[in-house]
C-alpha cells in the first residue's frame, strides 16, 4: 500500500519504502520478489516438497497468469487492483488446500 499512499505519506512526512526510493523502484522490486516467489513455490510443487502429488495442471497454469496480473495491477495500484490480484491468487491457493487436504 506504500505506492498508493506516497502523496500523502510524503505531505505527511512518512518515510515509507515508496517515499525514500520511489513508485516506480517499489513497483519493479515487488515485481521481482514475487516472480521469485512464483518460481520457490512451482520449484516445491515440482519437488513435491510441500505435497506428494504428480501432476500440477493448476498451478504450472496460473504461474504466468499470476505475473502478468501483478504486473498489470500494480502500475497504477488501487484497493480494487490489489483485490484483483488477491482474487487471482485465490485459484491456485485453493487447488493446494485441496491437495493438501486430500
């Protein structure tokens, strides 16, 4: 939320992450620490770390999906692009619950 608020935390003199080092340089390392966050969790699915299961369909399908909507949500945060984003996220995280559960 640091992004969506820099006007004002900077007017009310919060030194927040987007305040010292800019939107844009937020926006592009949350990019990359949750690409690398994408890549982690398909490496565990993968290894069957987290779950014994052989096939992943869900979650090596919604990977990509996951970054781009990210990516496109966050060049001009708002409340309803981080919902969009949350909502997207739920896909996969409700496939491991039930593989998890199962």
């Amino acid at each position: 939320t640091t992004v969506m608020d820099v006007d004002a935390d900077r007017v009310a003199g919060d030194a927040t992450a987007a305040v010292r080092w800019t939107p844009y340089t937020c926006r592009r390392l949350g990019l990359a620490l949750w690409v690398a966050a994408v890549v982690v969790w398909l490496a565990c699915c993968h290894a069957g770390v987290l779950v014994a299961r052989e096939s992943w369909p869900v979650q090596d399908a919604m990977a990509p999906v996951l970054v781009v909507v990210y990516a496109a949500m966050t060049r001009r945060p708002s409340i309803p692009r981080m919902a969009v984003v949350a909502l997207t996220f739920a896909v996969p995280a409700l496939d491991f619950m039930v593989a998890v559960t199962a």
